[in-house]
C-alpha cells in the first residue's frame, strides 16, 4: 500500500486526474464543468501537480453517482496507479451520498494510496485535520439533495391535487402548454392513437412497432398507461380529454392480457443467467436472461433466420430466445477446448514472457468514448472553446495510454494449470451466480447469432493467463447435438 500525504504539502509533484460531475446531461449552473475544471487548473499550479490528462465526466444524480460507469472506470484506473491523487472542483459535484463517500474513500481509494482534494474547500481527505470539515461538507450536500427531494415531491403532489396533472416529462403523444399543465401533442397524438388502433387489431407490440416506426419500448409504455384513456394512475380523472375511448384501452389491456408470457411472477432471486456479455452479432443489442431463456428484445432479422430448421420438441422455437442451457453449453465447451489447447506449452508460453510491451487499451477504449461524447455534446451547445480543450485534454491521456507498457507477468506454469481447471471450475461453480463471475473475468463479450456462430472477445484477464495462445481462431462446438462455429 503506498502512503498517503498527509498534508497539501506532500502533494507536489504527484499525477494527478479529475473528477467532473453534472447531475443531468447538459446541465450548466455554478457549479457546471467549466468552473469545476477551472478550480482545478488552479489547484494543479498551486499544489505543484502533474496533470495527467485523465478525467472522468459524470452526468449522473449525486446520490447515485457511486453505481456510474464513470465512477467504476475511475476506481479501475485508481486501482491500476493510473494517478496519485483526484481533484474535484466542489465537494457536492463529487457525490451527495454522505455513506458512500466514506465508503469510497476509506475502503476504495485510500487503501490504493490515492487521496481526493477538493479545491473549493482546500480539504484534502488524508488530512485527519480536514477530516471533521469532510465530513460536514458531505453531510451538507446531501442534506441540501434530501431537502430538494422533498420539495419536488411536494410540488408533484399539489399540482396532483389541484390541477389533476402528473407532473414530470410528458410522455409520447404530450406536450406541456404555457401553463405547464398536460395536452395532447399535435406532432404525435395521432401515432398514439394509431398505435392503439393496431393493437386492437391484434397486433404484437413489435409489429405495432414496425407499423409505426416507435421504439418497442415506447410502445409499450404508451399501452400500459392510463394517461391516453385521460385517467392518472390512481384511475381517477385527469384535466384533460382521452386520447383514446375507455373501451379501446380497456379492449387492449385485455388482449396484451391474454397474449402475456409472464403474468406477474416475481424475477428468481438466484439470478441464474451465467452470461450477461451476450449480444447480437448483427444488431449488437444485449441479450438477457428471462424465464429460462436468453432473449433478443428486439429481435433483428438476421438472428431470427440464424435459427436452426429442424423442429423443436421442446420450447419456444420462434428465434427470438434460445433457453440458457444452449448458450452456457458453448462456455462449456470452449473451456474444454482451452484445456486442451493448454498442453501445447511452447505456445502459451510463448506469449508469458512479458518480453513485449503493449499500450494501455482500455484506457484508449475510454478516451474514444470520451470523444465521441464531446462531439455529441458539442452538437448540442455548439461550444467550439469548450470542445477543443476537451479533445486536447484527450490527446494528452491518449498519448499517455499508447506509451508501450510491460503486462503484468503470470508464470507459465500457474497459467497453464489455471487453463487445465477450467473445466472443472465452471462446472463446481455455485449455479448461475458463481458461473457468472467466472464468464465476466474470462470474457468480454460475446456475440451470437442465433444457434449458428459465436465470436467471443477476452477480457485483458484471460489473455495474461494464456488463453488466447491456447484457442485456434475457429473451432466447432456441439451443443445439444449440434455442431455449432465459435
């Protein structure tokens, strides 16, 4: 464990990354991302810090912001000794949570010898003489976060009472006139309606959406909602008259009834589903477990016809989902080649030597992801100035990231041995839970097209244990009788 500073004095010359947060998507207050950023260009001249280039920018609720991508990304790069200390311009952008900032310090970032200076304060959370005022300054964020919760609830429950109004966004086929009250929207009332209309025919709600052009999601917020039969969710009157007649909707609501596959049975507490890394090869959307299955929601064109032709004597064979057995049977399969492949020791070894360097990808996977969302936002603020110090806060991390790096080494003789236990480990593993942990360390992701073809990326975990060395670039897997490529 590497030891702490102290004091702000032991803070020179250390690496240090960002912490920016806004609470919603193009969010700009007092505290938005230019005064954040500036409070830290500050602090690094102040301090005598070393500006890595690395910054994680959250739009994300203060109260939650711990469960965000962002938030992992920066623990995974604190984690590896991406950088010696993080700066975050106020302490309430950093999070309004105050359990989970004490959490996060003192069980994710001190132990790993990273402290966080908050510059708006000068508190720095190694410091046990800034400790007191961390604490307060947290406890005041989050009660200013509490508080406001309380007066939007407030404000929802009047406009309930007096003006019959629900209050929120306005849903498909809505819009909030001058007053700020609920209305039927001229530019999308009549697809509403429309999609009522064909539902009633008995139409699926993907055919709705295909007819329609509305996402399959939308549709079906829009069939579940009272708000178009001009009730609220109490089932009492609201302001305004029905998009559709009662009748439709309740028409509707009994035919969606009858057609259901789960009617209300609570999800199974084990989670059994070992592999949640599946995605269409074609579309690229995620699959997920359900009932048994590993379903595609929306199902594209290529995964249904990928299904097999002969027919099936058991379960559902539409080629929308495929039960989970069938998919967690290729992991299976592929562990075992793996140990196979394991006894060619002169391969694997071959790539353990640590002899070659490589940059950091994922690293350079973020930045990407760093810069798409810049351009986004920039097409949406048209911030020119804004925009290209963000993109040379990036080249900066970027040409960081693809400085050749030595991998971590893993012993030739532990990995092989790691590659022959493959097999029997996933088998012992506890049901879908232990067998998902195992498939998130080994893979990626994988991508499926029906019961046809799987492509499987490794995570950077399984490539330093030897098993990309110990796998051909294609092999045939058997699943339940069929010979499937991998």
């Amino acid at each position: 464990m590497k030891r702490l500073p102290l004091t702000v004095d032991e803070l020179r010359g250390l690496r240090a990354a960002r912490w920016v947060r806004e609470s919603t998507p193009g969010q700009f207050d007092r505290y938005g991302p230019e005064a954040q950023t500036e409070l830290q260009d500050r602090a690094i001249a102040r301090l005598g810090l070393v500006d890595t280039g690395l910054i994680w920018r959250a739009a994300h609720s203060g109260r939650t912001v711990y469960r965000s991508s962002e938030m992992v990304a920066m623990m995974a790069a604190a984690d590896r000794g991406a950088f010696d200390v993080l700066l975050v311009g106020y302490v309430s952008r950093w999070q309004r949570n105050l359990h989970r900032t004490l959490e996060l310090l003192e069980d994710k970032l001190h132990p790993v010898g990273v402290p966080v200076y908050f510059a708006d304060e000068e508190i720095l959370s190694s410091a046990d003489r800034d400790w007191d005022q961390l604490v307060g300054e947290a406890q005041d964020a989050e009660r200013s976060s509490r508080r406001l919760s309380r007066r939007i609830k407030e404000g929802y429950a009047s406009k309930l009472t007096k003006e019959r109004d629900p209050g929120g966004h306005p849903p498909f086929g809505f819009r909030r006139n001058a007053a700020k009250l609920l209305e039927a929207d001229p530019a999308t009332a009549a697809v509403a309606v429309r999609i009522y209309e064909l539902s009633a025919a008995g139409l699926s709600d993907a055919a709705v959406a295909e007819h329609t052009g509305v996402g399959l999601f939308t549709v079906r917020g829009v069939l579940t909602s009272p708000l178009y039969a001009g009730r609220l969710r109490d089932g009492s009157q609201a302001h305004w008259a029905p998009l559709v007649p009662v009748a439709v909707w309740d028409q509707v609501r009994t035919i969606r009834a009858h057609r259901a596959t789960n009617t209300g049975r609570k999800a199974d507490p084990r989670r059994p589903y070992a592999l949640d890394m599946l995605h269409c090869a074609s579309c690229g959307k995620r699959l997920t477990g359900d009932t048994g299955y590993y379903r595609h929601r929306e199902p594209c064109t290529a995964f249904v016809e990928a299904r097999p032709a002969e027919p099936r004597t058991r379960g559902r064979w539409n080629g929308h989902a495929y039960r989970k057995e069938l998919y967690e049977e290729i992991v299976e399969g592929l562990l075992a080649e793996i140990a196979v492949g394991a006894g060619t020791l002169t391969r694997v070894v071959g790539v353990l030597d640590g002899s070659n360097p490589a940059p950091d990808r994922r690293e350079l996977d973020r930045i990407e992801r760093e810069r798409t969302r810049a351009t986004t936002r920039y097409l949406r603020d048209r911030d020119i100035a804004r925009l290209d110090g963000t993109m040379r806060e990036l080249d900066r991390a970027a040409e960081t990231a693809r400085t050749p790096r030595a991998a971590d080494v893993v012993p030739a003789d532990v990995a092989v041995r790691y590659l022959r236990e493959l097999p029997e480990t996933w088998r012992a593993a506890d049901g879908g839970a232990g067998q998902q942990l195992l498939a998130s360390a080994l893979f990626s992701r994988i991508e499926i097209l029906g019961l046809q073809e799987a492509t499987v990326h490794l995570t950077e975990h399984a490539v330093r244990h030897g098993i990309a060395a110990a796998l051909p670039e294609e092999v045939g897997i058997s699943v339940s009788g069929r010979g499937e490529r991998i």
